[in-house]
C-alpha cells in the first residue's frame, strides 16, 4: 500500500541515498545538523543531487520529468525564514508570488512561486540560471499534471430519465417549499471561474460544466427561482491549460499539482473568511481530476507534490470534506487509483470522527454503469468501496432555469464523484451537525452492496450510491432531526434497485430516434493500430474523463451504431478500433475502417463476436486535434 516518504525528498535523477538522518519536511524552519551539512556539501562536490533539506535549486532533470516538468514555473519552498527571493533576468521577468499567504498553515505560507514571461516572443527559452540558488529555499520546476452540443430532446431526456432511475434520484416536484442550510460545493476543475453553469459563457470547458450540473442535479433538483437548493456549486480552477503552456481563455484540461493546491486552498480560504452569517455552513471539494502515482507525493517527493498533499491536510484540518475521482483508463494497462483519489489510504488530518466511523484524508468515488457493470475505462485494481452510476450521464445544464439545454453524454468517475458530492451536499444540508466523515459513511450505508469487494482503502465491499435511500436514512420519516423538511415537504422516494438490475435507457429506441440512415462500416482486421499518445496527454492526466468522440454509439446485438462528435468534422482520423470486455474479463480488439463524419454508421460484428458475451466496450479513435496527435474515446451502450 501507499506509505509516505516524506523524510527524505527523493529525485527522479541518479540517487545518492544520504547517510544521516534526514530532518522532517513537517517541522518549523530549519537548522541543519553539522552531519546534515556536511551532507550536502559533500554531494554537491560529487555533483550528486541533494535531498531537499540542502536547499537550492535542482539540476536538469531525467525522463519523463524533463517534460512533465517544464522550465517556465518553478515552486520553492522556504527552509528559513524570509521573504521569497526576487529572480532578476535581462531576458525576461520572473513573476515571484507567495501563493498561500492568507493561510492559516505556516507549512503553506512558506511556498514561493515563479513564473517566466519572457522579453521577446521570439526567444521564450526560461533564464533558469536567474532563479535564486540558495541553501534557505529548495527550489524544484512544477510538475504539469491533471487528471480531467446538444443532443435531441428525446434522447436526452431518455438519458436523464435513465440516469435519475440509476441513481434513485429523490421527486421533489409535489412537495412544499422549503430552504434547508445552503452546502457549498466547490468544483476544483477546469473552468474558468465562478458559479456554472451560471452565466457560464458558451465555449467555457464542457468538462467543468457538466460536472457542476450533476452536483446541481442531486442537490438543487427543482426548476426555479424558489425551489430547492442546497448548495451552491463554484468552479475553482486547477486546470488552465487548453495544450502545453498555452491558457484557455475559458479554462482548460490539464495543469500543475502546484495549480491544484492553489485552486484547492483558495477554496477554503474564500469559504473561511466569509462572513459567518452569510457563509455556507459547510464546504465540501469535488475533485474530478487526477495525476499518475509515480507524479505523487507517495512515491517521488517534490516541493511541488508535497505541497499538493499539504493543501489537501489544510482543507480537512478546516472541515471540509473532499471527494475525489478514482480515475479512468488511458492505456490498458494502467492500473490503480489516480491521485488525489489514492489518498483514501492516509488518514484524515486534524480532528477524529466518531467511533466506528471510517476517515481518511480523501474519499474515492467509483463507476458502474446502468446495470452496476464497470465501464470499459474503469483501472484495473482503482475501484473503491463507493460507486456511482456514470455511464453517458446526461442532465439539465442549468436546473434553476426552466428550460434549461441538456449536457452533453459524458461517462467516467468525474460524473460519480459529481453524484457523491451533490448527495453529500444534500445529506449535509438535511443534517447540518454531522461530521464529514459521518456524511459519508451515511452514504456509504446506505447504498446497494455489490458483492464485490473494494480495490483500496478500507478493506470492504463496493457498494452503489443511492441518492434516495441516503436521503431516507438521513431524515427518517416521522421523525424531527437536523433541518429534514416536515412531512408535506418531503420529496417521493423511489423504490430501491437491486445490485444489478437493468436502469439504462433502451438504446434500440435512441437509434431509431437519432441514428437515421447510417452508413455501413467493416472491419479491417489486417490494420496496424497507430502508437499515438493518448488524450490523457501523458504523463499528464486529462479529466476524469475527456470529451468523447460518439457521445452516442453502442450495441444493439452485435450491431454498433452511432455518430461521431462533431469536433471531428475535418479532422485528421486514424484508425479506429473497438476494446470489448467480455464476461470473463478478457480484453479484445477489433480494428475498422475508417468511420464516416457527419453522419449515422453502423458495424455488423456478428461474425467476429459469435457468441461471446459482451461486458463493456469502447471506441478509440486517433485524431490531430489542435495540432496534437491524440487518442480520443468514448463508452459504449452495450444492449
């Protein structure tokens, strides 16, 4: 399992193990040991790197960190009191900030940031020998990682409706109004800002927009300006960047672990200094994002990933709850939870819980489909014990405006994270003086065991969120607690689903409604499958998950039928391949010709799947999007 190695801040270059004790990363200011200095000293002579309690700045860096780690930001951290020190250049300015100043944990306010811009366009190559080399501040570049249309009425309300029945989504339209304590849901995502999709301007990140909708769906389900609501869903920005070192004007797709500790404490920060009378009573971060293990604290301690971790120990010791999403699939050979999802394994910093009551630091959410399946992109040992419906999720953009437009189809554990933190939101709302933890173990109770046991975590078995029953055990009818509505504004609860009873839409009807006249595609079984770099733009991680390329594509039978997303009008398409999980948990690949733009296809695989027994299945599509080759993807309806 996971174990912090935070006493020694190891490189990803050539390692010199040092042979005295290492101080703690933890501790006050530092004074070094005559032996420590020492230390430092003699493998600066050899020219070995030196662990992070020497200070200075590091050295040129060894793959894969000289990409995922570029030379125009750089994060330090104070071994000595002082102010962060300026980097003067004649090339250029290093923009220097102290990027927690406002927080409450010195650990936080002893960070320094610096950001390059250069003079001249034409010459942006960074000034790194500018950059202060002292032994009072460990200086180390930021690592770049990240996790994270309208479709006809019908269809989508097909979808909402089918989701609504996976989730047990509580019917509020025949109760009587009334407020609970507002929740705040803060959305550590890619967008540009703000409350979305609230005047959320149109080409803002479709990813961070559908994500807040899902909270909203659970936590503000009526239409209108009266209606309920129990949280309110600001999008705090982790991922800026649209591709390498460019900025999204509306937000982007990926960023830095520096970036996501700022976005992360910001939240708080703004939650905190509220004024109490006007604050939301509780603060709860949804993180939909993620970064690879060996990015991670746990397993390579940088400045940048330890600072990562502290703003997640800082959000807790504020009260706030976090909820992470497990991660989906790049390759298909990844394995493992994403991070911050694999914090599940630390313990929760500052305060206790309740006995009984399970803590850790970050909770991890999970997928399953509409018949409590995985999806086809779920990673290989990265299910915890809580699992969400978060296949083609489709729900109202904007649910306090009547006719709000639907979302685009989206699947993944960004859209079950956004289930658990709007049920949470609710839950939180009902019962105002729970702890975090116990919010989430109500949740966790509550829901439908699957007989499967969790990958990580604590050693239990996986159950499916149930937004209805966890609303039912947070306000038992006929019994006053917390500020659970009285019984003429109580909503209706749907009927419990069974572990693996059949809710997804009927997909046979959705073809006959939109995928008129397709076109016909076969196999191409002599394809050599291009080795492109995934859309997960490795090593970083996109959202939990990316945009899809046929938001509606699946089986009916051995049939697939479907139609690519428009952004691939006009794009450079590569070959594209079907993954097929069988039921016995064999991978399979069929390679295609190339699928037609524009318009509706469908593939006649009878002959080459015969009898075996499908359980989940994906299309993978190369493409040049934005000048980058890029492996695009979407699940698959499965009939």
């Amino acid at each position: 399992m996971l174990k912090i190695a935070l006493g020694i801040m190891m490189l990803q270059v050539a390692w010199v193990e040092p042979s005295v004790a290492a101080p703690a990363i933890e501790s006050a200011p530092l004074a070094l040991t005559r032996d420590q200095l020492s230390q430092c000293l003699a493998l600066e002579a050899a020219g070995s790197p030196t662990p992070w309690w020497c200070g200075r700045r590091e050295g040129d860096l060894a793959p894969p960190f000289d990409e995922a780690c570029p030379d125009r930001q750089w994060v330090g951290y104070r071994l000595a009191p002082g102010a962060c020190p300026a980097a003067p250049s004649a090339q250029g300015v290093w923009t220097v900030h102290e990027p927690f100043a406002r927080s409450l944990d010195d650990r936080l306010r002893r960070v320094c940031a610096y950001t390059w811009t250069p003079a001249l366009a034409e010459r942006p190559t960074p000034d790194v020998a500018a950059l202060p080399d002292v032994r009072g501040l460990r200086l180390e570049r930021d690592c770049e990682v990240v996790a994270g249309h309208a479709l006809p009425e019908p269809v989508s309300d097909a979808l909402f409706s089918a989701w609504s029945n996976q989730v047990e989504l509580p019917d509020w339209s025949d109760a009587e109004a009334f407020q609970p304590p507002s929740i705040r849901v803060a959305i550590i995502d890619g967008g540009f800002g703000g409350e979305l999709p609230n005047g959320a301007a149109p080409d803002t990140v479709n990813h961070a927009v559908v994500v807040s909708s899902v909270v909203r769906a659970i936590a503000c389900p009526e239409r209108g300006a009266s209606a309920l609501c129990a949280a309110s869903v600001p999008n705090y920005n982790a991922m800026p960047y649209t591709s390498r070192g460019i900025l999204g004007e509306l937000g982007g797709y990926f960023g830095t672990q520096m970036g996501f500790a700022e976005a992360v404490v910001e939240a708080v920060d703004t939650w905190r200094l509220e004024a109490p009378n006007t604050r939301p009573v509780h603060l709860i971060l949804n993180l939909s994002l993620g970064w690879d293990g060996d990015y991670d604290v746990t397993t390579t301690p940088r400045v940048a990933g330890v600072t990562a971790l502290w703003a997640a120990r800082y959000a807790t010791c504020q009260g706030a709850l976090l909820i992470a999403a497990a991660g989906n699939q790049a390759g298909a050979d990844d394995a493992g939870p994403l991070f911050p999802a694999a914090w599940e394994a630390l313990p929760r910093a500052c305060g206790g819980a309740p006995v009984g009551v399970y803590s850790p630091l970050v909770h991890a959410v999970g997928a399953v489909n509409g018949r409590d399946g995985e999806l086809a992109i779920n990673r290989v040992g990265g299910t915890p014990r809580l699992v969400a419906p978060a296949a083609l999720v489709v729900v109202p953009e904007d649910t306090v405006v009547p006719e709000s437009e639907m979302t685009t189809p989206l699947s993944g554990t960004s859209l079950a994270t956004a289930a658990a933190s709007g049920t949470a939101a609710l839950v939180w709302s009902m019962r105002p003086g729970m702890t975090p933890d116990a919010v989430m173990q109500l949740i966790y109770r509550s829901g439908e065991p699957l007989g499967l046991a969790a990958d990580f975590g604590q050693p239990a078995q996986r159950r499916r969120l149930s937004v209805g029953r966890a609303f039912a055990r947070a306000c038992p009818e006929g019994v006053a607690v917390g500020a659970c509505p009285a019984a003429d504004s109580r909503p209706s609860l749907p009927g419990a689903r069974a572990a693996g009873e059949d809710a997804q839409a009927d997909f046979a009807n959705i073809v006959d409604a939109l995928l008129t006249d397709p076109v016909d595609v076969l196999e191409d079984p002599n394809a050599e499958l291009p080795d492109v770099e995934s859309s997960y733009f490795a090593p970083w991680i996109v959202p939990q998950p990316g945009e899809p390329n046929c938001p509606i594509c699946g089986f009916v039978g051995t049939t697939l039928f479907g139609k690519l997303d428009p952004m691939l009008d006009g794009a450079v398409l590569g070959q594209p391949e079907i993954q097929v999980n069988d039921l016995q948990g064999n991978k399979h690949f069929f390679p295609l010709e190339a699928l037609p733009t524009q318009v509706s296809f469908k593939i006649d695989l009878s002959g080459t799947l015969g009898g075996l027994g499908l359980k989940t299945a994906w299309l993978r599509i190369p493409a040049i999007l934005g000048g980058k080759a890029v492996l695009t993807s979407s699940e698959l309806f499965i009939q």
